[in-house]
C-alpha cells in the first residue's frame, strides 16, 4: 500500500486485499501509521469511528440471490451529511428520507440541501413533500448559480466540522463545493438535456480542507438500499413508532385490527400515507438486511477484484 497520511485524513492508492474480514480505511478515517527508511508507511491501527454511513454491498447479485449480504462504509467521522438533491425532474423525496434515516443511524446529523432553486417554480410544493414523508429533516434550498439560500449553511460550517456530501450524479455536489471555495477545486459537467441526470464527473471519495472545513465529496449514488438501521428509521418516524405502542394488539399488523392505532390516524389524516409507505419499506428491508448479514463489514480493498481508490 503506497498511503501519504495527512492532517485532515487518509489517502490510498494502488492497494489489494491480502486478509479476509479486514476493515480497511475509507475516507473520513484516522490511522496510526508507520513510515519506514524508504518514505513508505503501513497502517497499523483505524481509530474508533464517531458515525458512519453505510448501504448493503450484494456483491454484483440481484436481491433473489444474495446468500449472505454484507454492508460497504461509504464515510466515516462526519458531523454533517449534506443530502444534495436537485430541484428538476431528478428530484425524490423518498430518497432523501433514506439518506437521512442512514445518516441518523449513523450518528450524524442530515441536512437536504436542495440546488438549482433558480430553475424551480414551486420551491414549497417540494418541501411540503419531504416534509410529508420526514418532517425532522432541515431542509435548505440554494442555488450555486444566483447564491440563494447558500448564506443558510453557514450554522453548519465551523472550523472542525466534517461536512459529507451524498447523494445522486449530476445534482452539484461539486459546484457546492466549487462554490464555498470561491474557486474551481472540482471538476463538474452538466446534467443529460433528456432527462436531468447527471454524468459521473466525481469518480473517487476524497476529502478537501476549506478555510478549516472539511468535505467529503462522493460520486454519485444511483440506488441507496437500506442496512440495519432500525435506530434510524425510529428517529426518522418518532410518531409511527409511538403510534404502534398504542395499538390495541401488540401483534397488531396495521391492516384490518380493530383498536389499530395506525389505521387510525391513517383515516383521520394525522399520518400521511406517503409516510406510512415509507417506513413499511424502510423497515422492511432493514429486517431483511439485518436477517442475511454477515456479522463483518465487506472491507473497501475487497469490493471487486481490483480497484484504484482514495480511502
């Protein structure tokens, strides 16, 4: 392993797996290195990691048929994660409630950062729709272009912080950055005409130190499966969690049980179906993640047979 060991983090390069079951270093990592006589270094310990974001790893197999999943970290030892979702045809909001439930259960704290506001319409429209599905989530529109709403992110940019950006291709994660540093540090392309998604101009995790900040920029992610997070999803759904306390039944499954505090406030209005739905999804495939998982973590040297990355 050829690793230069910098203040802010950890970059490598040019590494295969030599172990199984290993966890090797991903971006975001500090590391007890060793440097020898030749200017080269061997990792000798990964510090303790304060949060995480992590997806399911199925090894290249369709859900059928994966035998035994794994989970892949993403990033690690981030304060914020900054859910970069453009306001155009790319826009989800259902995705932006996973992001922000794996960043929950993760332990830090999701931001939706929504870019391109000068080309939206009806900027409330998509709020209220994140918010009919995650209302915890602090949602903050911006345009790279005119500077809207970029004077907002400053609460979350002190000195010290570590700020991951995630989320899909094309949506500006690295004109944010390009953008908060008042210079080109990232290269950026523009999205498809046809259909609004991006090209992967990104293609590595790295870190960039601005004016004391640090930034995690990802490439982009074109489906986000949900691991183990049932922490997550109970601090994304604080009320449907409480709702399901209250049913008369506590085998209660929410679909003809009379005394069903779910169906309930289904009926009368207090919770959204759009919710409903999301956490029946969200929760579902964590049980089912948790079900098949393997108790290690696929190390980032083994995902495919060879692979050139930073972290």
């Amino acid at each position: 392993m050829d690793c230069d060991i910098r203040r802010e983090g950890i970059f490598c390069r040019n590494y295969r797996a030599v172990e199984k079951n290993v966890e090797y270093p991903v971006v975001g990592d500090w590391v007890f290195a060793e440097r020898d006589a030749f200017g080269s270094c061997m990792i000798k310990k990964i510090e303790e990691r304060k949060s995480v974001f992590k997806r399911p790893d199925r090894r290249g197999h369709a859900d059928g048929y994966v035998k035994n999943m794994l989970d892949e970290a993403i990033v690690v030892n981030f304060d914020y994660v900054f859910i970069i979702s453009s306001l155009n045809r790319n826009f989800n909001a259902g995705r932006i409630a996973r992001y922000a439930a794996i960043t929950r259960s993760g332990g830090g704290v999701p931001v939706a950062v929504l870019t391109k506001a000068d080309i939206c319409n009806d900027i409330p429209g998509r709020i209220m729709e994140i918010r009919n599905i995650d209302d915890r989530v602090d949602i903050i529109p911006i345009s790279s272009y005119t500077g809207e709403g970029l004077e907002n992110l400053r609460e979350y940019l002190h000195c010290g912080t570590t700020v991951a950006l995630l989320g899909s291709s094309g949506v500006g994660k690295s004109t944010l950055i390009n953008t908060l540093a008042s210079r080109d540090v990232m290269a950026v392309s523009s999205v498809r005409a046809g259909d609004d998604k991006g090209r992967h101009t990104t293609t590595h995790r790295q870190l960039i130190m601005i004016d004391g900040i640090s930034f995690i920029d990802t490439p982009g992610m074109r489906e986000l499966g949900v691991c183990d997070v049932e922490e997550g999803i109970i601090e994304t759904f604080p009320d449907i969690a409480a709702l399901e306390k209250e049913c008369r039944f506590s085998d209660c499954r929410h679909r003809t049980e009379p005394g069903c505090a779910v169906l309930s406030a289904l009926n009368d209005g207090t919770l959204s179906k759009e919710r409903w739905l999301m956490y029946l999804r969200m929760k579902n495939e964590s049980r089912r993640f948790a079900g098949m998982k393997k108790s290690k973590s696929v190390p980032a040297g083994q995902i495919g047979r060879k692979r050139d990355i930073q972290g």
